[in-house]
C-alpha cells in the first residue's frame, strides 16, 4: 500500500462521515523505520509524521530539517520527565501526557522557553495494567489540573487495547472530549483509521501500511 492509497481511504472515510477531508491529519508513523523510507516519504510532498522515542527522533529528524521544510514532528510514544526538555526542541505535538508529574514539567518548561508543542491527554481506555494513560474516570479532573497551569491541551488520545472492538473506545474517547469542550482525537492506526475517522478522529496515526513492515533490530 502507499501514501496516496491511505490518503484516498482517509478521503471517502471522510466523505462517509460527512466530515470535510482536511478534517484529518495524517501521521506517518516512522518510528523504527530505515530512513531510506522516511525520505521517499519526505520526497512524496508528506510533512507530518510521528515518533515513539524522543531519542531516536532525535537521530533522524535535526538532518531531515536540513533539507525538507515544514516537518510538523509529533510524539506519540511515552514521555520521561527528563527527555521533556528534548522533546521541546523536536516535536510540535505531544501526544501523551499521562500523568500529573509529566504536566507539571511541560508547564515548567514552557515557561522558560516561552512556547510549548501542542498537547493531547493519553486515555487508558481499555484500563490496561501495562499502558501509560490516565483513567477514564480521572480523566476530567486531570484536564481541568492541565488547564490550570496554561498548558495547550488541544485534544486526547488513546490506543485501543489489540483484543477489543476499536470503535468501543473510540467511541468513549469521544464522549470524554465532547463533554470537555476539547477538538482534538488523536485515535486510529493502519487497521482501523476509516472506524475511527467516522467516531470523529482528527489524527490518525499509520505506519505499516505506509512504510511497510517495521525494521526491527
């Protein structure tokens, strides 16, 4: 499958939900990936793209901005509190403030560098032990906590748990933002973006069926 492919299925899934096409940003998932791929994807005109490990986008990305324009960068793995300063300097968008300790670091930081990423709240939604993100239930409470100390929260995500029906979750991600009057969800990868775009998806996050198969090891 290619870039163009997933970007004519995010269309008609837009068209079938009645949601403008440019409702929807795409995010080249190229955590892992030789950088051969990541540059015949740069070449193809694809601007945004996402990292697990502030560390290895740290090895790719300062170089690809050298030559490419507009790279828009964003997180979508786990953040440590001492790579926060890190992330600043790379990434755009955050996709997973978790925790409390985690927010109190980002405001810190964005206070003394004067700007800060864009910011999405990691939803456990699935409650699964292994899983970084706040509790459904605690979730209200920690975006009023994030509001309190400026932070731009622009939306939430989460990653369905593999046995379950995505859409449940998506679905619930939804009803969380709704009722918090945030706009962003970042939510659905490469086997399940069309269900999640139909829930209201504003981020989808592919990386498979874009790059192919990940180059582990």
């Amino acid at each position: 499958m290619s870039l163009d492919d997933i970007k004519m299925r995010i269309a008609k899934a837009c068209k079938a939900a009645d949601r403008p096409e440019d409702a929807v940003s795409l995010i080249a998932v190229s955590k892992v990936q030789p950088n051969a791929r990541v540059d015949s994807v740069l070449q193809e005109g694809h601007r945004t793209f996402g990292e697990n490990r502030v560390q290895e986008a740290a090895g790719k990305w300062p170089e690809f901005r050298e030559t490419f324009q507009d790279i828009d960068l964003h997180l979508i793995g786990p953040l440590q509190t001492n790579k926060a300063r890190q992330a600043f300097e790379l990434f755009q968008s955050i996709h997973s403030v978790d925790r409390p300790k985690l927010a109190k670091t980002i405001a810190r930081l964005a206070q003394e560098e004067g700007h800060c990423p864009h910011l999405f709240i990691q939803v456990n939604t699935g409650a699964e032990e292994q899983k970084a993100g706040i509790a459904p239930a605690e979730t209200d409470a920690f975006v009023t906590e994030c509001r309190s100390m400026d932070l731009p929260i622009e939306g939430l995500m989460c990653i369905p748990p593999v046995d379950e029906e995505p859409s449940l979750h998506f679905a619930l991600l939804a009803k969380i933002a709704e009722r918090n009057g945030l706009t962003g969800l970042s939510m659905g990868m490469s086997s399940d973006f069309e269900s999640a775009i139909a829930l209201g998806a504003t981020h989808v996050r592919v990386g498979s069926a874009i790059f192919g198969a990940r180059a582990y090891g």
